[in-house]
C-alpha cells in the first residue's frame, strides 16, 4: 500500500484513522515514547530512556496493531532504530512507506 493510500477505520482504534503508513508509524513512535516527532530521524535504541527492553515491546505491540501484523523474534531484535524498523517493516512485512 502507498504511502498516498490512507487506512480505513473499522478494526483500527481510534488513534488509527484515515492515516498513511508512515503517520501510524510515527504515531507509534510519538506515543510509545512520548517524544516530538522532531527526534525520530536517526533515534536508535537506548538513545533515549523510554526506548529500553520495556518501551521496545510496547513499541512492537503498537506497531503490530497498527498494520496487523505479527512481528518475528528475529526482527523485534533486529529492530534498532528508527529507520531500521521502516526498513523491516517493508521488507518483511510489505508495508509501504
């Protein structure tokens, strides 16, 4: 799905209306660890003290309900970064951004 293409409500919570992939993904992110968008482009993990082993999963589970998807052990691990989950995302789980 383009990121031009909007989600639809139904399924989704209210946090997830009518928005691109990459407005739920920065959401997650914003409210996972109730940061600005502005810090997002280059944060990597433990970079900031809500992004540890706790914030990490909430993080996934927003993620993972957002998209509906069930993210891999390998992946979760592997998911360092801002940019390094986009990348996951849309390797492995065909989300466009």
């Amino acid at each position: 799905m383009a990121e031009a293409k909007k989600r639809k409500s139904g399924r989704r919570g209210s946090w997830k209306k009518e928005m691109t992939n990459k407005e739920l993904y920065v959401k997650a992110f914003v409210d996972a660890f109730e940061v600005e968008e502005s810090v997002l482009p280059g944060l990597e993990y433990t970079g900031i003290p809500a992004w540890d082993s706790v914030g990490h999963m909430n993080l996934v589970a927003m993620l993972e309900d957002a998209f509906d998807i069930m993210m891999d052990t390998d992946d979760i691990i592997d998911f360092n970064s801002f940019e390094k989950g986009m990348e996951l995302l849309k390797d492995h789980y065909n989300v466009e951004f």
